[in-house]
C-alpha cells in the first residue's frame, strides 16, 4: 500500500464516523506514523509503505474514528509554540487557553493593564491551579525571566502531576517550579508558610467548567478525563469553591495582594460576576468573540459575593 491508497482509506473511515477533520488527521496521523512531515506525505502519495506502518496506521484512524483525541494517540499537542506531552491522565490542552499566558504577560509589563491590576511588589507567586498537563506554568517559567518571581503547580491528581512534571523537564523549567498535590488552594492554606512574605500572587487557572449537558453534546472530549471537564450543573463549582479558600488565604495574610485569571465558559460571565464583586471583574474575550477569562483583582477577592450554593 502506498501513501495515497492508505489515506484515501483513512479519509472514508474517518469521515463515516463523522469525525469532521477527517483529511487533516489523517494526515497528520500517518505523518506520525512514518516520521515524516505533512507535506512530505502530500508531495509523495507514490511512496510505498511497510507492513508495519501499514498496521499501525490503520489502528490509529480505528481508535481516531472512535473519537479518541488525537493527541492521545501521538502523546503530543502543541501550546503557545511548544510541544507538551499529553496522555488520558490529563486534559488535552486547548489554544483559547493560551490567553491566560498573553493577559499575565501584559499585566507583568505595565503597572496599570486592566482596571488597576498590576504587580507593584517585586515579590510574586505564580499559582497555577488545576494544573493538568502543565502547559500553562510551564510556559510561564519559559517565557518570564523576572528572578523573583516563585512558581508553584498544584492539582488533586497524583496522575495529573506526574505529567506536568514530565513537560517541565521536556522545556528545562523543572527546577524552577514547585509541584503541590492539593485541591486548589488547600496546599497553601495547609502551609500558610508558602505565601507568607510574598505580596502579590497570581492565580491562573483552567478547572473544570462545563456542565453535564455540555460533556454529553460533545462526543469528542467523552475520552478526557471527566474529573478535568465537568462542575456542577452550572459549571461554576469549583469557583465558588476557590473563592471561599481565597479568602481563607487573605486572613491569614491581610496584605497578600492577589489577582486571578481564569478561563471561564462564555456564558458564564454573569455567575462569574455573582460569586465575585462584579466592579472588580474584567472578562476578555478570545478570538472568536466568546467570553473567555475572567480576570479578577484583589478587592473583589477579599469579600466575595455571597454563594447560594447553585450547581453544587
């Protein structure tokens, strides 16, 4: 079988099973297959292939026309110009979540970005909530230099951790970031110690926010970890909840200076504006026009809205 019959095959497999980039993944698939790059595979269709490759790419459009991610099937996926390794212990990461890395940026370099946030202490902890693979702190210890800044991942997965531990090796940053198993903030609250004397902390954060109904109309992320996907029946559980523990974190030092970027549903700005002080909420929006992170400043966080407990 040559390059062209074994993609014609894969593109009627895929595209039976409705998946609909059905060319490009197989496509990229068999470019993972036989080591060679996409345009490779598209200037020579003539090129014959081994009955090994043969095999395995058959196998991997098999397992992609059941809707496997492919990044599962090439333990691969790329976020904000790096490779990360990914596997079914962690979410896939997505490129809406690579504005969380641009606003941090931002913020960084211009005292007065987003009404008033900014890091007027050269002391300063990066706490990277719900981790998952990691992408997210990684490419902050990759792309600031500032030395005094702390890094910190934190996720309740033991599985979760091992990952992004793996991908700050695979970028050189393991050194720089500390790894926390805990549920949200619960590691600093239990070692109040790890914030105390460091006046600005951001936390970013990608937790889960879709609901049941949402998981269920996406056939395509029913392979992902579920514990990474869904929170409660509006998808806000676990902001109420991080709301809560940071104003546990702000009696234990009142003049802890906090920020919060999280990514959010887009259609979640208006409870994301009920658990928070909706004057001290900015919500920016991704490319394709969509509510997506919710950028939160301290004194919204001191005294959070009251939580009525929906969704719970």
């Amino acid at each position: 079988m040559n390059i062209s019959q074994a993609l014609t095959s894969a593109y009627q497999k895929l595209i039976k099973a409705k998946i609909n980039s059905a060319h490009l993944d197989a496509e990229l698939l068999l470019s993972f297959t036989i080591k060679k790059s996409r345009e490779y595979i598209l200037a020579h269709p003539e090129k014959s292939l081994t009955k090994n490759q043969t095999n395995k790419f058959q196998n991997l459009i098999t397992q992609r026309a059941k809707n496997i991610p492919i990044a599962y099937l090439t333990n691969s996926k790329e976020f904000y110009g790096r490779t990360f390794y990914v596997d079914e212990r962690v979410l896939v990461p997505r490129p809406e979540t690579e504005q969380i890395i641009d606003i941090t940026k931002r913020i960084l370099r211009n005292p007065i970005p987003l009404k008033g946030i900014g890091f007027p202490n050269k002391r300063t902890i990066i706490a990277d909530i719900g981790t998952g693979s990691g992408c997210i702190i990684t490419t902050m210890a990759c792309e600031l230099k500032n030395k005094n800044i702390k890094y910190f991942a934190i996720d309740i997965s033991k599985d979760a951790l091992a990952v992004a531990r793996k991908n700050a090796r695979l970028h050189g940053v393991d050194k720089k970031i500390k790894f926390l198993q805990g549920n949200l903030l619960e590691p600093f609250l239990k070692k109040s110690k790890l914030v105390i004397g460091h006046w600005s902390l951001v936390i970013v954060a990608n937790l889960p926010y879709l609901t049941p109904t949402e998981i269920k109309n996406s056939p395509s992320i029913k392979h992902e970890p579920r514990l990474a996907l869904t929170a409660g029946k509006d998808g806000l559980k676990y902001y109420r909840e991080l709301a809560k523990q940071i104003k546990e974190l702000i009696k234990i030092n009142p003049k802890l200076n906090i920020t919060l970027l999280c990514e959010i549903g887009d259609k979640q700005a208006n409870g994301m504006k009920k658990i928070f002080s909706p004057e001290k909420i900015t919500i920016k929006k991704d490319l394709a026009g969509l509510d997506r992170v919710a950028v939160v400043t301290s004194p919204a966080l001191r005294a959070p809205s009251p939580c009525k407990g929906e969704g719970m």
